[in-house]
C-alpha cells in the first residue's frame, strides 16, 4: 500500500511534519519515534482538512462575518487537539501505513 502514503506525502509536502518523517527514516528511528512522527503527521493532515472544511464552510454560524478574528484563532486550535486526538486513536489510518512504511525503510 505504497501508493495512499505518497499521496499523503504529497498533499504535505513542505511542511515541518513531512520534513520530519524524512530525518525519521533516514537516521533509522526507534519504532516510538517513528510512531510519534507519524501520528503528529496525521494530526497535521487532519488539521489542514478541517480548516479547509470550516473555511469553505461559511463559518460556524453559517454567517462568514459574524466571525472575528478571536473566534477563528479558539476554532483553530480546537481543530487542531480534535486532529491529535483523533490521530492518536487511530485517525484515517494513514499514521498507519506511514510506519508500516518506515519501518520497511528503516529495516533494508
């Protein structure tokens, strides 16, 4: 199952979480440093879902311009702990295939 992982991989490239998972696997990480990797990695694909989801959305009202800057910044950083724990128990599964991966990369 290769393939849904590099397109995880893609979908975040450039940022800290998938600069991460490449020093993980190219130092040959402990499989807890690899599952922390990829855990925080899915929390950070989770998070970037649902902001897209809540700012496509029209806001939580339903009205953009109700909104202000305070209310965006608490439901971000609500998003952002509903991403961790979601990934944490499991999330999409994606933090699964990424160690799965890893771990083969790590074992060669």
């Amino acid at each position: 199952m290769p393939a849904p992982v590099n397109i995880a991989l893609s979908a975040a490239s450039g940022t800290n979480g998938l600069q991460s998972l490449a020093n993980a696997a190219s130092r040959k990480e402990s499989p807890e440093k690899i599952r922390k990797v990829a855990t925080d990695f899915e929390a950070l694909l989770i998070a970037q879902m649902l902001k897209s989801a809540r700012e496509s959305g029209g806001g939580v009202t339903g009205d953009a311009d109700e909104e202000d800057e305070t209310n965006s910044t608490v439901l971000e950083l609500g998003e952002q702990q509903f991403a961790q724990v979601l990934a944490s128990n499991g999330g999409l599964g994606i933090a699964k295939m990424v160690i799965a991966e890893m771990t083969n990369h790590a074992n060669r």
